[in-house]
C-alpha cells in the first residue's frame, strides 16, 4: 500500500467514525441509565466517556500526518519543477512546519492525552467505588444500586451494542495491521473495552432474570475496577516509553494502546499464539498434521455435542435428602414439591429449579448481637456493655393470675400505678422449614436483601415476628421470675409463643429451640446494689439449707432416712393422740406401736441398734434371775432335810472362796476347842494348778 494523504485522509475518517461511535454509545447509556434508573449502565457510560480522548487524539494525529504528507508532496513538486533546490529557502527546517507539528504531537500531545485518560479512568472509578462505599453509610444519602426498569430491553441493547462494539473495533483492528494505520491500534483497544463492558452488563442482567441481583452489582463494581486496571496499564506503558529507544523511522505507539485490550480485539493473533505455543512444545510443526486439522474441522460438531449433553444434563436434577425443590417456567412457580428424589424438568432457560436445604438449622439473633466474652467475669466486673444494645421492659411487681382469663395479670404498686424495669438479654431463635411446607416458606415473603445487608426480607419478617412475642413475654414477667425462674421454663414458654405467631402468618417455619445466654439488668455500676439482696437471701437460704442437711444427716443416723422419720413422727403423734383420749390399750394404740417397733427397727439405724441391744439386755438378767431361781429351789430340799448343816456348809464355802485372795486372814469369834489349824509354808504356784481347782470343786 501506497502510503500517502490519502491514507491518512482514511485514517481520519475512520477515526472520526470511531469518535462519533464512541460519543453515541456514551450519551445513550448515560441517558438510557439515568431515565431507566439503571445503575450499571450509568457506572459503564462512565468508562465509554473517559475514553473519547483517545479517538480525538487520533484524529487530530492522522490529521496531521495528512498535512505531513502534503507538505511533502509538495516539497517533491518543487524539487522536480526546479531542479536542485537543496539551497531555496523551502528546504529550511523553518519551512516545514507541519511535520514539526506531528512530531510535536508524537512527543508531547499523545503523551498528554494518555495521562488525560488514565486521570480520567481513576477520578471516576474512585468516584464509584466511593459511592459504594457511602451506599452503606446510614447516615449518608447517595441513593441504592438499582437494576432499573425493562431488564429485558436492557439486556437486548446491552448485548446489541457490545456485538457493535465488537465489530467496530474488529474493523479498526484490521487496519491498523498497515503500518500507516498502526496507531489506531489505540481505538480498537477502546472499543473492545466497550464491548467488554456491556458484555458484563448484559451477563449480570442474565442472572437478575434468576433472582440474583447481587451479580449485577458486583458487575458494576467490577466496572470500576477495569476502569482501575487500564489506567495501571496505561500509566506503566507511558513509564516504558520515556526509557524505550527509538529508530528515526518508526512511528511512536502512544501509552493509550492498551497491548491487553489489543488481544481482545484481534482474537486470531491469540490463536496464532497458541499454534506457535503448541508447535514449540512438541517441538514440530503440529498444528499442519491431519489430527490437528481433523480436530479443527470438528470442533464445531463436538461443541454441538458437548451443548446437547449440558441440555440434557439440565434436565435432570437429584433432591438430595434434607432438601426441597420446585420447578421455575419463565420465573414462576409450578407443580409439586420434590424432596429427596430426583426431579425431571425442561432444558434450561424454560425452566429452572430451586433447591433449598430445609434440614439446615438457621440461627436468627433477636435484638442485638450477642455480646462475646473472651473470659469468664462476673457480672459489673466485666465493664460496660454497647450502648446501643437492645433492653427489654420487665414488670417489677409480682404477678397473678386472672380467673376470667389465662393471661397473666401484673399486680400494681401501692401508689395505682406499675413499676417497670429494664433487663438486657442476647436471644437467640433457632429455626428451620418443615417438611413437605417450602410453599408456605416461599409465599410467606421474599428473599431480596440490601446491599451490605445480613438479613434478607424473610428473615427480618421472622425477627420481628419473634421479637415482638419475646418483648411481650418479658413485659408480662416480672424482674424476679425472669433471673430466678419458677414452674415451668422461660424458654419452653417463649419457644410455644414463637410457634404460634410463626403457625398463624403461615410461615412453614418450625422452631427448633430458643437460648438464652445472656439474661442480666443492664449496666455494670448497680451490680452490687442489685446483688446484695439476692446475696443475704442466698445466705439465709444456705442456713436453712445448713440446718435442714444436718437434720437430715442426725435422722438419717437414728432412724435410716428422713422420709422414715417423718413417718415415724406422724405415727407417734397419733399414738400420743389416741392415748391422750384414753384410749392407750385398746388393739388399735397396740397395733400402731407394733407398726412404730416395725418402722424403726426395719432399717439399719441407732435406734433399731439400741432397740436391739435392750432386748438382748432384758434376755440377758431374765435368763440370769431365772438361773439364780432355780438353783435356790434347787437347795430347799437339803437345807429341809438340816437347816444347821447347811447353814455351815455355805458358811465354810464363802471363806473358801474369799481368804484365798487375803493376803492376812483372821479367825474370830469361835471356840477354841472348835479350831484346828493346819499350816503349810509354801510358795504359790506360778500358771494353772489343776490340784488346788479340784479340791475346790470337792469342797
């Protein structure tokens, strides 16, 4: 190709061409976004409008070299008509002007307006990324990302003009294969940005149709952060420029032509790439053998193939078991739920499914956030607590019931009026969709949650739902029951009042439990003024509970158990009551005294012990007595037969048995001629003397 004016004039017009494309396709999502409240195609008219820099700077650029041209044209005009004109004025540096101006453009004006562009990219992406940022601020009002109205239109626009985008920077890319037309290079890298971007766009829009709004948000952000990414690039080739040597000949390529931007819009130089990348590895030319150009020939049918068995694929979904499943056509709800089986449908777009894992237990906060604790401290020693945590009003007088209802009634104070308190509280509903009731669940409110948001618009209908029963129990309950709780459990009341306020909205929740971790009065500085009466209570109750435990412990000693002494004690107060009436030998006193005998004596205890041990005494001087009774009817015969004799006899054995432990032993009182003594000097025998115990018995 012949590179002259007329090339350039092309150039430029193609340029032009690409200024105006890249003017309308700003102005109209910048429109479109604003009237159709599109809060994507606002944020990506940003990104198409921070680069029509790019296309003016090559206009005027290729406009100049036109000019360049010509005045060369006419300097070889001159030559030729005049012969050797190497002394005219003409041929001074002064006289051309134009390719002064060109290379003034080259060297200064490219430059300029590549940090134009990326001062451009970076104002406006921090600018989005801000107002994201500011979007979850309450206390800033910068409006909400919307997806805005007619999504199906934008999708159809938004896919249309990316395929323009695409075609636009296809045909610029072309040209700019030509030397003469290399920088347009540049404009191409920009239009495929375009296409690009509303290619995201129309990809987030896809998923809004499937309820995920959070795509397309996440689509804008990421506008910002391409619009980041280009100006890094732009900003490191302007770096690499100022140190890159050049020939004399070669055309500046300005830092606006983004070299990342460039592979996207000439696709075939990457599968060139790709073929040379494949070829060096297996060291061959492979990509010229018949397999590699089979594979190519085919690649079409396998991708219908490979497109058919994802049809069919989405035909087919399992319902694991803990699951429930409904059938979407076009977005809205039909037939039957499926749980744990699988479930046939039509190939996707035409209908979708909806898996939710209904087993999974959910844990939804009532009121603030639980506070955490790192150690255990006692309550007032462990500072003070968010003051913005949610407390409830408690009753502080004691509560009654009203006959003519079953609602508690709160009795007032002396002076007519109620007293209230506060009480701060963490509780915590846990909760999960019953079997077979997904519809009711689904129909009970939607599932759409705002940006930054924790809760859906389901789940904070169920808080509310559930805090208002809590604040209503704790209302009715007065200070003392809720912290020393009586009967039946504050939290088996709380979870049946949840049940019935989710059962009556319809809901299809089932509650699983509710906790309590937290229960206490608020603050940190009436802690010991709150705890000193609970503290002299405990106190009193510990020495009651001292007393009634050695009670227990001495009765359990002396009669085997408590239960056994309060029965003993009711018996003998009916024995003394009967024998106070006079009564005491009547069979009915005996019998309860025999029952009496049997109740103590039928455990092992002191008392049945010394029972025990006074029978054995009583048997012991009754068998003693009757011994001594019948060795004294046992002598009445012989002292009968001679009462002198045996008076004698017992006589001599009672001296027989004591002077033997005398060591001086005296006789008195009897007749001299009645006395004989026989004396022996011995030594007493040392251990048992068999003789001296026989003669005993004798005697």
């Amino acid at each position: 190709m012949r590179i002259d004016h007329f090339a350039y004039q092309r150039a430029v017009r193609v340029a032009g061409g690409g200024l105006l494309a890249q003017l309308a396709l700003g102005i109209a999502l910048l429109i479109g976004g604003t009237f159709s409240q599109s809060t994507a195609a606002t944020i990506a008219s940003l990104y198409v409008l921070a680069c029509l820099p790019i296309w003016l700077g090559l206009v005027i650029v290729f406009h100049q070299h036109r000019l360049e041209r010509l005045e060369a044209l006419e300097r070889d005009e001159l030559a030729a008509s005049r012969g050797d004109v190497s002394s005219s004025i003409f041929e001074a540096d002064g006289a051309r002007v134009a390719a002064r101006r060109l290379k003034f453009m080259h060297t200064w004006l490219m430059p300029a307006l590549s940090l134009l562009v990326a001062t451009l990219l970076v104002s406006l992406g921090w600018w989005v990324v801000t107002w994201f940022r500011d979007m979850g601020d309450p206390t800033k009002d910068v409006g909400e990302f919307r997806v805005g109205a007619w999504p199906g239109w934008q999708l159809a626009l938004s896919i249309a003009l990316a395929l323009a985008a695409f075609i636009i920077s296809r045909f610029v890319a072309g040209m700019s294969k030509l030397e003469a037309w290399a920088n347009l290079r540049g404009g191409a890298g920009a239009m495929v940005g375009n296409a690009l971007v509303l290619l995201a766009i129309g990809i987030g829009l896809v998923f809004d149709f499937f309820q995920k709004p959070n795509v397309l948000e996440a689509v804008a952000y990421g506008i910002a952060i391409f619009m980041f990414a280009v100006a890094a690039e732009i900003l490191l080739t302007f770096v690499l420029n100022l140190y890159r040597p050049r020939r004399a000949s070669e055309t500046p390529r300005p830092a606006f032509d983004s070299r990342v931007l460039s592979l996207f819009a000439a696709p075939d130089s990457i599968v060139r790439s790709i073929n040379e990348a494949v070829n060096y590895q297996f060291g061959f030319d492979i990509t010229s053998s018949w397999g590699y150009q089979l594979l190519l020939r085919s690649v079409g049918k396998l991708a219908l193939f490979g497109l058919a068995v994802l049809v069919t694929l989405s035909m087919i979904i399992v319902v694991q078991p803990g699951q429930q499943a409904i059938k979407l056509r076009f977005g809205k709800p039909v037939g039957e739920v499926y749980q744990a089986e699988p479930m046939f449908k039509l190939p996707w777009p035409i209908e979708t499914a909806r898996i939710y894992d209904v087993g999974r237990v959910r844990a939804l906060v009532l009121g603030s956030i639980p506070a955490k604790a790192k150690e255990f401290a006692p309550w007032g020693a462990e500072g003070q607590l968010d003051p913005n945590r949610t407390l409830y009003v408690v009753s502080t007088g004691a509560r009654s019931s009203d006959p003519k209802t079953t609602a508690p009634v709160v009795e007032a104070s002396e002076g007519g009026t109620n007293d209230f308190a506060l009480i701060d509280a963490d509780v915590i509903l846990q909760y999960r969709v019953r079997d077979g009731e997904l519809p009711k669940w689904l129909g009970f409110c939607n599932d759409a949650r705002l940006r930054r948001g924790t809760l859906d618009m389901r789940e904070k209908a169920l808080r509310n739902l559930a805090l208002r029963e809590v604040t209503q129990e704790f209302a009715l309950q007065p200070i003392d029951d809720l912290l020393s709780p009586r009967g039946k459990s504050l939290l088996s009341t709380l979870h049946d009042r949840i049940q019935v306020a989710f059962d009556a909205m319809q809901t299809g929740v089932d509650v699983v439990s509710v906790t309590i971790p937290r229960l206490r009065p608020p603050g940190g500085i009436e802690a010991q003024t709150f705890i000193e009466p609970s503290i002299a209570a405990q106190n009193a109750r510990k020495l009651v509970e001292s007393a009634r435990a050695q009670a227990d412990l001495a009765m359990a000693e002396i009669i085997g158990s408590p239960a056994r002494a309060r029965q003993t004690v009711e018996a003998v107060r009916r024995l003394r009551d009967i024998e106070t009436g006079g009564r005491g030998d009547t069979p009915e006193a005996t019998e309860l005294r025999l029952s009496i005998q049997d109740i103590i004596t039928s455990a092992p205890s002191a008392a049945a012990a010394r029972i025990d041990s006074a029978r054995a005494e009583r048997w012991q001087k009754l068998s003693n007595a009757r011994s001594k009774s019948a060795e004294v009817l046992g002598q009445a015969a012989s002292y009968a037969v001679d009462p002198e004799l045996y008076r004698q006899r017992k006589l001599m054995q009672t001296l027989a048995n004591s002077l033997p432990t005398v060591r001086v032993k005296y006789i008195l009182g009897l007749p001299p001629e009645r006395i004989r003594v026989n004396m022996e000097m011995r030594e007493p025998d040392a251990g048992l003397n068999i003789y001296d115990n026989l003669k005993k018995e004798e005697n």
